[in-house]
C-alpha cells in the first residue's frame, strides 16, 4: 500500500538533512523509503512520520539531532531481559511516529508533528549523546519512545560513534522498518524489542494505521542480520485479547524466531484516546502468558502487573532460576559465561557473561525538553 503524504507541520526554522532512503516519484513527488508506508511526498508537504518533507525536490528530515526526550533508565524497562541485565541505557528520542496508535503512552512527542503541537527540543548531534551516556556511566544507548526510525539517519551516526566506543545500540521499534532500512542498521545494531501490537491486520489498521504483515517481515529481517530480538505485545481488552489470535502469534515466534524468543506480555493501562478502556484483568494476563508456555516459548514475562510476580527468567533446560526481578532491583545467578549454575545451559542473549550484583535503580520519568 503506497501512502499519501501529509500537509507540513514542520516548523519553519527547523534543520534538515537528506533522507538516506528516499527515490524520485511522478510528478515531483518522492518515495520515502525508510518504513513501510512508503510514502509519496509531494512537494511542500510531509511523510505520515510528520517529520520528513518534501523541500525544493529533495526529501530531508528535521529529526536528526532534535531531542524531545532523553532519560537514563535501567535496560529492563526498554524492556530487555537478556541483555547486559542489571545495566542501564541511555535513551534518547526525537518526535515523530509512522504509526498513530489510539492508546499511545507517549503521544505527545510521537504524534506531536501530526497534531501540530509546537514541540520544544534540545540539539543533541551524535558525538554529545555518546559523551553524555558515558558520563552518566550507561552501557548502551536505546532509541525509544518513539519509534527510531523516524530519526534513522540520527540514530545511524549516533550509533556508529557509540559502537566505536564501546556501547551498545538499542532499539525499541514498531517493526516497521524496510528492509533496506534493517539492512542499514544491522551492523551498528545489538538489539530490539519489537512491539507486535496484535496478530491480526484489521487492527493494525484500525488502530494503529498501519499493516499486519510488513511488521513480521521486518523482524524476520532483524533476526537474519544478526539482532537480538525481544517482543512485547500490550494486551488490550476488547481489542486484541482474543485468545486464538494470541495463540497464533505465540506460535508464529516459535516457527519464525525460535523457542528462546522472549515474548513480554503487559498490561495495558487507560491512556490518550483509549480512556474508557479498563485496564487488562490479571487472569487474562496470566492466561496469555500460560498460552505462550503451551506453544513452546521458554521465556514469557509479564510486565505492568508486579501482582503476578511473572518476571524471572529461569533456564530453559532445568527449570533453575537464573535472573530474579522485583521492579527494577536485578539479581543474576547465572555462572561468569552466561550459563545455568546447574545444568550448564546457555541462557539465550546477549552481554550475559558477567552477572550483574544486586542492584536497584530508582529511576526518573524521561526528561521532556522544554
């Protein structure tokens, strides 16, 4: 499906850069082609994103280096079980979203462009985010809350600059990256937690204004170029809690990404434009997670919802508790080489050679620019 663009909400003075992946149209228009809208921006106007115009010919981005939000936070709220437990990332966000989901927890900075809300942001080129995640003592960098693609051609150099000094890069992503765009960040990518809404496309595009099937294209793709993949999917009642579909998608990461996929089940809470919904009963949680176990997966977690006490990780073979979470308080008991004390099993993952100490991490709320 090929997307029209929309009227500009870019600000006047905002900066701009060519967009990497971008191709001339009929009639002046251009082809974006970071994500799978593949929108055609005409002249003078704005990709879905709203971040990505169609200025004098050339398709350039007013994202790169303009920060919305930045926080340091602890890896397990991206969330990211098996990587580098214990450690933190820095985080960093421009405004912008290919997606306009009803229940958006950070829809002011990611629908910003397309309500035309007159964000204030902080210039932030890549060398200084790597300075500052190394002063604030962060491990990785993590482009979040809202979906990095929006600032790919930002998050490339950034990440290229973090790898070079030892950091990880850290994605959390709608999936809806081409795949000339995974195959960009492949090289500079550790991992991503991938948000798969639902496993059913009418309500990718009621909900979310998107498509079902480029999204599991997309994370295939991730996982053939070598990235670290962890799913999340916010079960919403009403709306995607139908048991058969959750079954499904459970099964579809057993065949496609394998058993040792981990799959994070949340709670959904009241927010934006999906107020009236209640929040998700813990049966029905419990229930879901019970339904990935059945299908095959080894490592099903569920998040917002610290009643169910559903966020250790445990070995795959023996069943040994290997990593225990209470909020964000951390204790590893995996061996130095990231195996089970017992059975000597690997735990799947990445950077879990060195166990973390216990250690709590009282985090604030994303620093908002303004």
């Amino acid at each position: 499906m090929l997307e029209e663009s929309l009227t500009t909400s870019i600000r006047p003075g905002a900066a701009a850069v060519p967009t990497i992946l971008a191709e001339a149209g009929p009639e002046g228009g251009i082809r974006c082609g970071v994500c799978a809208h593949l929108c055609l921006v005409r002249p003078g106007r704005t990709g879905i994103c709203g971040v990505r115009e169609n200025r004098a010919g050339a398709l350039v981005s007013h994202a790169y280096g303009a920060v919305v939000a930045m926080g340091l936070d602890p890896i397990e709220k991206k969330p990211l079980f098996h990587v580098a437990p214990g450690s933190t990332a820095y985080s960093i966000a421009t405004a912008g979203c290919p997606f306009h989901c009803t229940f958006c927890q950070n829809w002011e900075i990611a629908q910003g462009p397309r309500l035309g809300l007159d964000l204030p942001t902080r210039e932030l080129p890549p060398g200084r985010v790597v300075a500052a995640a190394i002063a604030a003592g962060a491990e990785s960098i993590a482009y979040t809350y809202v979906e990095p693609t929006v600032f790919l051609e930002y998050a490339l150099d950034t990440a290229r600059l973090a790898r070079e000094a030892g950091l990880r890069n850290l994605f959390v992503t709608d999936g809806y990256a081409t795949p000339e765009a995974v195959g960009l960040l492949g090289p500079v990518l550790d991992a991503a937690n991938v948000d798969l809404k639902a496993f059913n496309d009418a309500f990718y595009r009621k909900v979310c204004g998107a498509r079902l099937a480029p999204v599991l294209d997309s994370i295939v793709a991730m996982r053939r170029a070598g990235i670290w993949l962890e799913l999340t999917t916010l079960v919403i009642p009403g709306r995607n809690d139908d048991r058969r579909e959750l079954r499904s998608l459970a099964r579809w990461i057993v065949e496609n990404l394998g058993v040792e996929t981990p799959w994070h089940v949340r709670r959904f809470q009241p927010v934006y434009r999906l107020l009236d919904v209640p929040p998700t009963p813990l049966a029905v949680l419990r229930r879901v997670a019970d339904l990935g176990r059945e299908a095959g997966l080894a490592h099903v977690y569920v998040g917002n919802a610290p009643e169910l006490d559903l966020e250790d990780t445990h070995c795959a073979g023996c069943g040994r508790l290997l990593i225990e979470r209470h909020g964000y308080r951390v204790a590893s008991h995996l061996e130095a080489d990231g195996s089970c004390p017992d059975c000597r099993r690997m735990l799947a993952g990445r950077s879990l050679d060195r166990p973390a100490a216990p250690r709590r991490y009282d985090t604030q709320p994303a620093e908002v620019c303004g």
